[in-house]
C-alpha cells in the first residue's frame, strides 16, 4: 500500500466515527430542543406550587381571584375590552386560573370564532369546563399546557390574553417560543401585569413580581414580538399590546 493511501485510510479510521456520530447526534440535539429554549432554568422556582397540589381549594381561588377590590376583577370588562378581540377570532387566554375573562373573551370572539383556557393547572381548567358548559359558551376548549409550553398547535391562534400571569411563567423564554409558533403571522399578546415600582408599589408586589415593565418588556421583545401600544387606565396593573414580528 503506498504511504499516501495509509495516511488516508488512517485519517477516515480516525475522523470516520466522529462523523458517523456527528450525524446520529445532531437531530436528536435539534429535536430536544423543539419547544423549549436549551437550559433554560426557572426565573422563580415553587411560584405556582399552589396551583399544582393535588386537590385545589377552588372556592378560596375563586373568592381571591373574583372579589371587589381586586383591580383585574373590578376592572375586567374594560380590560377584556382592552384586548380587542373581534368576532371569529381564536383567542387564548394563557393561565386562565378561574376563568375570570372566559365569558368576556368568548362573547367577543362569538360563534365563529374559538376560546382556549390554557393552564398548567388541571382543576382550575376542570371548573372552567363546568362553568363554559353552564353557561353554553360552546366555542370554549381547555387545554392542559406544561410550564414550558402553551402546548398549542402552530398559528392556530389570532391573540394570546396573558393577565396577572407572566410573572408566573417558570421559562418565559420557552414559554414566549411556544406562543410565538402558536400565533399566525400578524397576531398579539396582550399583557396585563403589576406596576412594580421600587418606593410606590407594596411590599408583596416587590417581593412577588420578579421584574418590573421594563424587564418584561424586553424579555417579550427578545421573543420576536414588538410593543405596539400602551393602554393606561389601572391603578395597580398596566396592559402592552405586542404584535408578533420574525425572529
Ligand atoms: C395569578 S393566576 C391568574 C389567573 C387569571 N389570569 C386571573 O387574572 O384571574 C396565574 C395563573 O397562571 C397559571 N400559570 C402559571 N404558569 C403557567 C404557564 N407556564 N402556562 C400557563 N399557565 C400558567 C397558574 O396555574 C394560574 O392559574
């Protein structure tokens, strides 16, 4: 064998396994990150340990998130207003907790158009289930995500209605891209989050609100969106419309 065809068999006996196993290993890499951003760690761990024991007191959740004095509450009609949904539209409200917004949302968007309550929490959905069913709200469909995922299909939804919950988002980065895939081109966020402003805000907001508008604001722009407008009339909350933009 001459020396030139031994280098050349040497270096394939060397290189050759490396790119047999280059070639096994990339999909799995690239398919284990689908749906969520890689190593993503919690922004607050134990936030939403409340919401996922095993048997939720639903009358104290519902007497805590639908009481007079609870500005969300108080102010919903003209929050859900805010939100600007149009009949026909499919419109998911991304923790969904009691179901607060479910019969606002699903008048807006009408026969023709389609509600998701999306949870991480069973039970809460199991009683928006009851309540939708109740009160005939037939285009009404609850759907159990994970805390990295709306677990929606891609561009089945014109707006994602995101209230008193981002904060709560574990991995708002893998969250953010799972709702980015699963709004259609032209579609919104709209948020509505606590004020948290260091010497006005209380002591609870500060220590429960991981981050202030700005904070989030960036985070949701770095998730391919783009603020578009800001609708101030609450005391305690603000509430951004972001338009969904390319990556
Ligand atoms: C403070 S509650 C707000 C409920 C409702 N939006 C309201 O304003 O009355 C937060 C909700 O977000 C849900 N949640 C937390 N993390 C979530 C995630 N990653 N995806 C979807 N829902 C989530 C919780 O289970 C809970 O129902």
């Amino acid at each position: 064998m001459s020396h030139s065809r031994r280098k050349r068999l040497l270096a394939y006996s060397l290189v050759g396994p490396c790119l047999v196993f280059a070639s096994c290993q990339a999909p799995q890499t690239a398919s284990s990150t689908v749906g969520t951003v890689a190593a993503e760690v919690s922004a607050r761990p134990g936030i939403n340990d409340e919401f996922l024991k095993p048997s939720l007191n639903l009358t104290q959740w519902v007497e805590r998130f639908e009481r007079e004095g609870r500005e969300i509450f108080t102010e919903r009609e003209k929050i859900a207003a805010a939100a600007k949904v149009q009949s026909g539209m499919a419109v998911a409200d991304v923790g969904a907790g009691t179901g607060l917004f479910i019969p606002l949302l699903s008048q807006a968007a009408g026969p023709k158009g389609k509600v998701y309550a999306v949870d991480i929490a069973k039970d809460f959905l199991a009683h928006i289930d009851q309540r939708a069913a109740a009160a005939g709200l037939n285009n009404v469909k609850t759907v159990l995500c994970t805390e990295r995922s709306v677990e929606l299909p891609p561009n089945s939804i014109d707006l994602a209605f995101i209230c008193d919950t981002y904060h709560h988002f574990e991995y708002p980065r893998s969250t953010m891209a799972s709702l980015h895939r699963a709004l259609r081109p032209g579609g919104a966020v709209v948020l509505v989050e606590f004020k948290r402003i260091q010497g006005k805000s209380s002591d609870w907001v500060m220590d429960h609100v991981r981050a202030g508008q700005e904070v989030f604001t960036a985070e949701i722009e770095a998730a391919g969106f783009k603020q578009a407008e800001q609708i101030d009339f609450l005391k305690d909350n603000y509430i951004l419309r972001f338009k969904k933009v390319k990556l």
